[in-house]
C-alpha cells in the first residue's frame, strides 16, 4: 500500500469526479447508489471506484475508507 500520499497530493491526484465518489463511498454508499444518485452509469462508478483505489494503493473500499480518513480528506458525513 502507499500510504505516503498526503491529502494535498491525493486532492492532486484524482479528479473531482474521482474524489466526489470518494466522499460518497466513506458515507457508505454501494456503488449502484453513486450510480443513481449522480446519473451515471453504475459502470461508469465501478470504473472510478477501481481508478481511485488503483491511484491510491488501496486493495478494497475499507482499506480505502480508512485512507481517506487517516490522511484527512476534506469529507462532511452527513
């Protein structure tokens, strides 16, 4: 795993749809939920979903939350 990215290099690193799903997978969203409730195509999130954890070394979404929360990604859980 890579857990030297910094939140500012991951903000750098995915794009804004990227980190846009990011925020809603570590709200608990499945990937079909991302789906319906951004409009796309539920193979369009997979795609992102296995971009986002390909740039940031992770192996699965947990891995991932806790990524996204250890290197404090600006996330508002609602």
């Amino acid at each position: 795993m890579n857990n030297s990215i910094t939140s500012t290099s991951v903000y750098q690193l995915l794009s804004r749809r990227e980190i846009e799903i990011l925020k809603l997978i570590v709200e608990g969203n499945i990937d079909k939920e991302i789906a319906k409730k951004l409009g796309i195509s539920f193979y369009t999130v997979r795609t992102h979903h296995q971009n986002i954890l390909s740039k940031t070394g992770q192996r699965n979404s947990t891995s991932l939350v806790h990524f996204a929360l250890k290197n404090g990604l600006n996330i508002m859980l609602s």
